[in-house]
C-alpha cells in the first residue's frame, strides 16, 4: 500500500469479471460500466483532495484535514477508504515532511509556514475506489522543500506518460527513478503503487524504480495507481512504533503525487483528474 508493499497477502481477493493471469497475478479488466465508475469514484476523490488543498493553512492541525475529507466525502456520496483499513484510523493519510507515507492525523501535529504535507484521498463511489494525493508546500518553503514536492509531482507524471498498452510495469518504474535521480534525489522501493477498482489495494504491485524488461505487461482495461514517493537523501524508511507512520531513515523530507489511471489502447485515462473549471 501507499502504496502497496510489494506483497500483501491481505490483498489477494476474489475478482469478478474478465481477468488474465500472469504468473499467478489475477489481474481484473475493466468493461465500459465498470470504467464509468471508475470515473465518478475518481472524480469524488478528486474533488475531496482539491476542497482540503485549497483549504491548509499554517496552524491547522492534521486532524483538521482528517475532518475536512470526513465531511466531504460524505457531501461526494462517497466512503473514505482508508477508514478502517487493516485498522487504520483515519479517513485520510497526512504525511508532513520526512514522513513518508502513512501518517496519522494528529491534533497536536499543526502544520507550519514551509512544512510540506501530503493528503492522500481514497473514496469509494457505489463500490469502485478512486485513489489519488498532493505534496502541499505551506507558505513560504526552502528551496528544498519546494524542489522535492515539484520532482515527486514530475516523477508521477513521466510515470503516468508511459503507461499505454503493452508498458511492462518495470519500464514504467525506470522512467520515475531516472528522473528522480537526475535531479539528485531517490525513490522508495519499500513501497509502490497498485491494481484498483472494487477494492483501494489489488494486484498488481507497481514498483516506481528501473526493472527493465520485466514486470506484468500493461493491458487496456486495467486500472493502476502512480504514487511515487521521492526523497530528498536516501531511499532506506521505516516505520515507527505507531506500525503506521513510515518516515525516511535520514529523516530528510519526502514527497508524493499520485492519480489513479486506466490503460487504453492508445494510452491512458487518469480518473482522479477534475476537468479545468
Ligand atoms: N491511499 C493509500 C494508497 O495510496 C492507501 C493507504 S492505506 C491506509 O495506496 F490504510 F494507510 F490508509
Ligand atoms: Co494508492
Ligand atoms: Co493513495
């Protein structure tokens, strides 16, 4: 999860629908309806991640964010994913600075004028998940910080540009860790992207670094999550004693954009995407 760890047992359910298996990876392609949905849960999602993002102010609390998705996705007709997920406690993930992922809403962790902070929104639409997240810089930010948010976001988007029919993931995670390396900075390998659609986390596993030539070939009809988490020092994390919060090792900041897609036959659809106003 958040992505996906590279194997989670937890997460291998039973599929309905159309799917191919490649070495024991079921994965499920998406019909016309099924893809529909996958568009409203998306935009929901969309929608809820946008309403907070304009919304962080220096001296709000991550809990405040917790309360801003609760509402919202309420108000989208949706279900924030997360809440309960394998326990987790919160309708949202709030990673601010060296977190890498996973982080608790606190209301004793206030956000301040040039922390980073990424909200990651799930929503479940009429049983179909759109997953997507936004590094937010707070006010005025060092030019550190202001470098990992735009490297993370560029890394996602080169990732997505490469998914089209016939990708084989490990190409898709070489394009990401090229360009965060070319600017100096590492991509997690602990944790990755994922399969989506009835459920938030199904296969397959999406690494965001260089495995070329391998890794399950892209089909259209499949829906996948890009979600690299970029760092400004190394790449090693760990998780603290909470089993939650994952933070860099070097305690350096990270940061992460993530959009849910589907593969096509000339490309991609991103469903997290909301149309310009
Ligand atoms: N939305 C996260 C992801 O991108 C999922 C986090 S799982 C949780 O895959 F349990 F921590 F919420
Ligand atoms: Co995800
Ligand atoms: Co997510």
């Amino acid at each position: 999860m958040a992505g996906s760890a590279p194997h989670d047992p937890n997460d291998l359910g039973r599929r309905r629908g159309d799917s191919v298996t490649l070495s024991c990876v079921s994965i499920e392609i998406l019909g016309p309806k099924e893809i529909e949905k996958m568009r409203l849960a998306g935009k929901a999602a969309a929608s809820t991640l946008k309403h907070v993002g304009e919304r962080l102010r220096p001296g709000m609390s991550t809990l405040d964010i917790d309360a801003l998705v609760r509402a919202h996705t309420k108000e989208t007709g949706g279900k924030p994913s997360q809440l309960g997920y394998h326990g987790f406690p919160a309708t949202v993930c709030t990673s601010r600075n060296e977190v890498v992922c996973h982080g608790i809403p606190n209301a004793k962790e206030i956000l301040k004028e040039g922390d980073i902070v990424n909200v990651d929104v799930t929503t479940d639409l009429n049983g179909f998940h759109g997953d997507c997240s936004a590094t937010f810089v707070i006010g005025e930010a060092s030019e550190d910080a202001k470098k990992i948010a735009r490297v993370a976001r560029e890394c996602r988007d080169a990732g997505i540009a490469a998914v089209k029919e016939g990708a084989r993931l490990g190409d898709i995670g070489a394009v990401i860790e090229a360009h965060a390396k070319k600017n100096g900075c590492s991509v997690v390998r602990d944790f990755g992207g994922h399969g989506i659609g009835r459920k938030m986390h199904m296969d397959p596993h999406v690494p965001h670094y260089a495995d070329p030539g391998k890794g399950v070939r892209l089909k259209a009809g499949m829906a996948i999550t890009i979600e690299p988490m970029v760092n400004l020092g190394r790449s090693d994390i760990e998780v603290l004693d909470d089993d939650w919060t994952v933070v860099t090792v070097d305690r350096k900041l990270s940061a992460q954009f993530e959009h849910t897609v589907i593969v096509t036959r000339e490309g991609h659809e991103i469903t997290t995407l909301l149309p310009a106003p």
